[in-house]
C-alpha cells in the first residue's frame, strides 16, 4: 500500500481496464468455438494431471491475463469434454447460443442478489413474466401461470425442483398428520426415473424402504404402467402406509421413455397425492404444437420441470418449475428473518424467490432466458428443436437399416438409442452356437457393445454415452448440440461404422 | 424454413456473430458501471411495473438485440437494486471484479457441465485445487484439505454447504440408530445463526420441536455461550433425545458476531456431535494473518464453508465448503445410475462432484476463483480487504464520535452495526418525560430509526438494510462494495446525518 492512504482500495471494477480485458475474453472464446472441432471432444487426460502442472498454491502477486489464458489453452482446454462441439452426442447436450452467453454476460455485469423483491424487482418480476411466456409456449393450463393462480420459478436444476415440491408434497401432509408420521410416506417413480429422485428422497427424510421404483419393460417402451402403480399403492396403503408422491417422467434419461400422465394422474386422485411431471429433457421438444401431446393430462399433475439449460439455449444453469398450489410451496420453504424483513415483502404484492427454492441467493438467470426468447422468438426455437429431431430420425433410419445394428428403444425425440445387434455378434461369431438370450451371451453382447463405445469415445472423434436397460447396454446418440448439423450426424455413423467392423472382426 | 433442408439448422453459435454482439456486450455493460452512481441505489419502482411495459408473451418472430438492450436500459436497469454501485451498503456486498467477469465468461462459453470427472476433467481437478488453495490461504487445518485427507467443493450458498453437512450429519447417525429414530435428533445454533440453518433443518426432516436457537445477548456480543449450549444439551439427552449438530457463526448476519469456536468444540466433542462453522461472510477477511484468530479452533470443527463471492470478488455464485470426512458426506450424497456409470468413477481414483452436492448438473465455478486468485494474487486481496477494513473503522469513529448516534454492537470486520442513540431522541423530545428502557419508548426508538432508514433508503443516494437484535431495530452499514472508496463511505455518513437532523426535527 506504500504512500497511500490505509482507505485506498484498488479498483478492480475499473471500467477502462474491464472494456480491454473482456473484449479480449470475448475473441478468446470466439477462437474456442471456431477450433473447438480439433480438439477431442472427451477430454483424453489421465486422473490427476493438472495437479501435476498447476503450482501448489495460489500465487502472493498478481499474474497477468495473458499468462492465465496461456494456461487456459495449454492446461485446461485439454482436460475438457468439449460439450459444445457439433460431435457431442453424449448424455443430453447443455446447448449454449449467442442470446443465453449475452444474457449470462449480463446477468454477471449487474450481479445481483434477487432473493427478495426489493433486493432487485427487476429480477424478480422477469422471471415472473419469462416463466408465463414459457407456460404459455408450452401451452400448459392456466392453473400453472401466475396469470392463472399458480406460478414458477427458474432453479439450477431438476433435482432442486423434484426436492422442492417433494418438500411441499411431505410438509402437506405431515401438517395434517404429524412430523412424526414420517416413516409412513411413500413416493413412487419407475425404475426409469431420474437418480434425482432418489437423491431428493433421501434428502427429504423420506424412509429408503417407502422408495418404490415401479419396474417397466422394453415392452411397453419403457413407460410406468398405470396399473401397476395402483397395484403398489394399494398394496402400501394395506400396510397402513401413506401414497404421497408420484414422479412422473417426459422422456427419460436412459431413452426418453414417455409416462402417460393421464391415465397416472386418474390413479393417483384417487389418494389425493401431489404429481410432479420431470420434463427435464423433452420439455423443450413440447413447445413443438407436434410434439405437445406428450404432456397431454399434465392438468391433472401439481408441479411440472424442464430445463431450459439442455435444448433451449439458455446455457447451464435454467430449471423451469411451475405449480399448481404456490402457497404450499412457501409455506415449505419461507423464512422471515429480521435482517430480510422489508414493506414490499410485508404487503403481499410481490413475489420473494427466496421462498420459491433451497438457497437464500440466487443468480438473475431470468434475463438470459429472456434474451433468448426475444432473439431467436417461438418460430425459430421450433425449427431448431424440429431439426434435432429431424437429424436423430436420420440417424435412427441409418442405425436402423444396417443389420449389423438395432433401435434398443423407440425414438421420440432427438435421442436414438441402440446397439450392435445380438444377431451381427452371433454371424461374427459363427464357429459355435449362439443363443442371445443365454445369461453368458447376454453379457457377451454387452461387452461388445461396451468396447464399441470405449473405441469410439477414446478416437476422439465423438463422444456418446451408455445406459443398460433390462440387462441390455445400449449407446446412446443424444443429438441437439447447438453447432451439430447433419455432416456431424452422417460423420458419426460412419465413426461407428468403422469401429464396429474393427470390433466385429476382433472378436469373432 | 423455405427451401432449405429439414436437417439444416440455423447456427446460433456462428463465432462472427459472437464477435461482434458479445463485444457490443462488454461496451454496454462497461457503460453501465462509469453511469451506476446516476441511479437510486434502491430501485424506487412499485411491484408489478414491469408486466406493465413487458408484453403478455413472447415474439413469435426474433427481435434484434439493439431493441432488447434498449428495453434492458429502459426498463430493466431502473428495476435494479444496484448491488455494484459504490454507495450499495445494504446486506453483505457481492462483490464484481473484472477477474470474476472474466472467470464467469469463459465458464460460460466452455458451458461444460462437470457432473463428474469424465464429464469434463479440468472442471473437477481445477475445483479439488483451488478449493486447496483457497484453504492453504486460511490456514485451514490440513485435515480440511485435499492434501490432508480431507477435501472441499465449490457450492453455490451457504445455504446448500450447511444443508449438505447436516445431511451429512443425520446419515452418519441415522445408519447407526435407523431411519425410524429421525425425530429424535436435535441441531443447535444460536438466535443469531442464518436462517439458512433453520430452513435446511426442516428440508432434513429435524423436527421443528428438536431445533435450538440458543439466546444471545448484546452484553456478550451477541455469541453462542458454550455454557447455555452445554447445558442444552444436557437437557435434551436427559430428555432421551439425540445431540446431531451444531451450526457455528463466525460473523453473523445481524451485526458479524463471532461465536468461539474452540470452546464450543470442546463442549460437542464430548458428545460426538458435528460442527459445522459458517463463515459466509467474515472467512474472506479470515485470509488476513490479523483475522485469523477468528476462526481460532476451527480444527475441531467437522466442516467449515464461506463465500467467496460475498467480499472476495467472484461474482454470485461461489460458495467453498471443506470437510474433514468427505467419504461420509459423498456416501449421503451420491447416487450411482447406469448412465452416469464409466471407469473413471469405477477406479476410485478421481473426485465426481455430483457427489458432494444437492444437484446433479453444475456450473464450472472453479474457472472465476482461480482467475481472481491469480490475477490478484493474495497479497492485493488481503489489502483489499484491510481496506474496506479501514474504511468500515472510519465510519464507526464517525458514527461513535457523533453523540446523536450509537454503534450497537462491536465492530469486527467491515460491517457497523449502529442507530440514533435513545439519548439523542430523548433530548428532541425533551417536552415529555422519556425512559428509554419503557416498552413504548423502546418501540418508538425502533419507529424513529426506521424512519431514518427508510428516508435514506428512498433518497437513492445509498442504500442500508436493517436488523433486530434484543428487540433493538439496527441499521447495518456494510462496507466492501468493490467500488467504494472513502469519498463514498463520508458522503454516506453525511447522507446519514441530514436524514437524521430531518427526522429528530420532525418527532420533536
């Protein structure tokens, strides 16, 4: 500090030096996406090897910018998973887009704290009004729209919205009977649901033994029955447990199953329990008018999610949650403390997110959302979604013409999921006899599959992901990256192609 | 979408575009910090005047970003409660710095969603080193870091890093004693502890009946007695119940009251409870060797977390939280689906985050602290925070020094806890006979000081936010706005004193 005065901060928001920094940030990034192609898209590093290169601690002067991007490019650029590449077809893309980066931009720049109104109105009531434009885009019935007597709210993620309306769902019910009938409440989901809502259970305090994972088959793609659903819940009821909670999924991780949310909704009215729609995925596919039949019977659910974040360029992280019954989420997850207590609060003419999710803070994600929607508007966000889905049913028709390969599920959206077919293994392997429905086949043919994608994914080339349903690994094709177009597609399968020769000739 | 091919999708990453809109970005955000002096602090609109100017839905055709950063200047900026002005005293500050910015930018365009390690390498391993660097700075115990055993996580609040241990906290005990016994655990804090500890106590499943906020009192500056704690304690196992957990302060909300850690730990070890220190606050200033002592005996804590992005400059949202066990936090926190299965995580050899979270998906958070670790390095940073330090120091001699005003509670670290002293409002009404210490006149001491507050509030020429502590309303004058400088905290404390000459006039 030398000469200066003890009260002499440094400026480091200074405008002059953030104008030539962040202009600079701005063509490093745009030089990211215009190589990002060279790079492999699964980051090819070893555990632990940037602790190798990074110092031990944090440095005592100041290093300049260009020495930071310098490592930047040298260290971290190749530790990892290109997400943005057009040749990421892994788990469900997190698409950016010119309109969400500039609304992060900004969001950052005036980095305020909404969690109240008066904290920042502004923040509060765009999300407000993005999350009725959203509703209505989704065409979602009027008892989810603030318009209409309910509301939502932008989370980080579906695993906050499932845990909130779990919450809501639970205190309900414990309000009524007691905290202490905890280890009564059962929640139901199928064994294609989200691992969120195991995790959102746990946390809840909900009894391990009350979680029902109701079983789904290929045959029925996938999707919880509704039948079996009451058969549990009847059978739960008789042990003198209490039905509290239905997850019900649009387009599943493992293959974009479908439940069918009207015929469970006419189930679970019967016990008066809350239903929550995770659209997380396919929600975005629904603001499609051809696609919006996959939500049908969401009027009889209380709370329905998507993200935003996976195809709707809103950048990580944008959690969209809309409920019926508002009050009940508050009265979950309010808190009054004296140092938040303000008029606007005390008049009930606003709306303090704080009360709406887990954390007090938050991040004014409204305003990408909105940017997005204004700059690209409903008709162009529609043919972007349509082309994904166009490219994946190319891609499906390409896996499906091929009797090397078989579609393990049907495709709804822009995910296809499939296989080396038990049949091309079993012609490879013609020297003995080949049953695939035997135990040691079955576990054969997933070997081989597995292979396959270890071999695709370590060429770099492109990066897809697996799942294993009903015994069966299957690779997934997740299409809907921002830059993919349908030379990625083509180049994709062709990649495939060629590994599965390689594959099928090793090992016959 | 003409004559093009279905499979054609308009590119909305195309790198020129992002060129030239992200650039315009940066001037339009540049712009609005050389203007944020010219607008209200607090923002002066009424709740709803936003769906007054906004239209009802979305553009079904894309607008052009000018129009929308017209409509941001227009109608956004005068919602804004403006947390990056220099006169923005409200809260704790969250402060922006050009590192963080460029920290948030490139976090942003990678868009990466580091889940787990093979999800995005550098994610994971830059996360697991600055989270070491960071407590190398804080002379954390070594048991708390990587390098020692223990391990740390970038969360995005306090909120989530307390909920997260006290899962922790109810699992370890739970698996012993079984689930059934949940309403027997007890957690304790003091009055002054973060309502975020209440909140996650009820999302946990603690009984509301087992949740202890122990009295504290303004004669012992408002900390945790290990005394009333011990004996606490000792009357709900009387009681049969369970001791869990204790949620430790150093620097509270109300008035950054430090409760003493060592002697609390000596009262929990006896009973084998967890100690969580919630340092959100004051643990940036804890990185100054003279603050240090604050967080004196946090070894016997079980977990310590703070935020960087309070006072060390990475922008909302950047919460560090270590622990000892990580192994025991990780085994209430993960889930282990087949879609997220790979040999990375079956080697045991790398950290998976999803693990040591709520949420599945996160942001690349670590990118912002390392860029601000290094682009200031910890000797500006430490000056930085003696600064605002100093200035909060120079704002307490003025208020102490001013006989129409008292400090309420001590100050520690950049926040003043002060109100017109009950003197002062006596002499203005010296036509009555007045006794500060009478139930009326004690409410009308509170009455008169908001009052003032809420004149400087209206102003817009700064903003402060309030507390209550011992019945007493309190104006908080936190300080360490990134751009506030002495110039600002003297002409706030002029702003003050004219209010206060008004008011003590107008209630004579």
């Amino acid at each position: 500090m030398g000469s200066q005065s003890i009260y002499t901060k440094e400026n480091l928001l200074d405008s002059n030096e953030f104008r030539k920094k962040a202009h600079m940030m701005v063509d490093f990034i745009a030089d990211y996406y215009e190589n990002i192609e060279k790079y492999p898209v699964l980051s090819q590093v070893a555990p632990g090897y940037l602790k190798n290169v990074l110092p031990k601690s944090a440095p005592y002067c100041p290093e300049p910018i260009e020495s930071i991007l310098k490592d930047v490019q040298e260290h971290i650029v190749p530790g990892l998973t290109h997400w943005q590449s057009p040749n990421f077809f892994a788990y469900f893309p997190a698409n950016s887009s010119i309109a969400g980066f500039l609304g992060e931009m900004l969001a950052t720049g005036f980095n305020v704290v909404g969690f109240n109104w008066v904290s920042s109105p502004a923040a509060s009531e765009l999300e407000s009004i993005v999350i009725d434009w959203l509703g209505q885009m989704l065409v979602l019935p009027k008892s989810f729209l603030f318009s209409g007597g309910g509301g939502g709210v932008i989370h980080g993620s579906s695993c906050e919205a499932i845990l909130c309306t779990l919450l809501t769902a639970r205190d309900l019910v414990l309000n009524t009977i007691g905290s202490d009938s905890i280890g009564k409440l059962v929640v139901y989901c199928s064994d294609q649901t989200h691992s969120a809502f195991q995790k959102a259970s746990q946390i809840a305090g909900i009894h391990s033994r009350n979680f029902r994972a109701i079983k789904t088959t290929r045959s029925t793609s996938f999707a919880l029955s509704p039948h079996l659903l009451r058969s549990t819940i009847c059978s739960d009821i008789e042990d003198g447990l209490i039905p509290l909670y239905l997850c019900a999924t649009v387009g599943t991780t493992s293959t974009a199953a479908v439940d069918p949310l009207g015929s469970l909704c006419n189930v679970t009215k019967d016990y008066g329990m809350w239903v929550h729609v995770d659209a997380a995925y396919a929600g975005s596919a629904c603001i499609c008018p051809e696609f919006h039949h996959f939500i049908d019977g969401v009027e009889g659910a209380n709370s329905f999610s998507f993200n935003p974040h996976k195809l709707l360029f809103t950048m990580l992280d944008c959690c969209c949650l809309w409920v019926k019954d508002s009050n009940a989420l508050i009265k979950s997850l309010s808190t009054s403390p004296e140092y938040l207590r303000n008029k606007a609060t005390d008049s009930k003419q606003v709306v303090d997110y704080k009360d709406w999710q887990i954390s007090l803070s938050r991040r004014f994600r409204a305003m990408k959302l909105w940017i997005v929607l204004r700059s690209y508007g409903v008709e162009k966000l529609r043919n972007v979604l349509r082309s994904n889905v166009a490219l994946a049913k190319l891609f499906e028709e390409l896996v499906a013409t091929d009797n090397k390969f078989e579609i393990v599920a049907p495709r709804k959206f822009s995910l296809v999921c499939f296989r080396i077919s038990p049949s091309a293994i079993s012609k490879a392997k013609s020297s003995i006899i080949f049953n695939s429905k035997s135990e040691t086949n079955k576990s054969y043919i997933n070997e081989i599959n597995n292979k396959l994608l270890e071999s695709i994914n370590s060429s770099g080339g492109l990066y897809m992901t697996p799942t294993v349903v009903e015994g069966v690994f299957v690779l997934r094709c997740a299409i809907g990256a921002t830059l993919t177009q349908e030379a990625h597609v083509r180049m994709a399968w062709n990649v495939i192609k060629k590994h599965a020769d390689v594959i099928l000739n090793m090992h016959v």
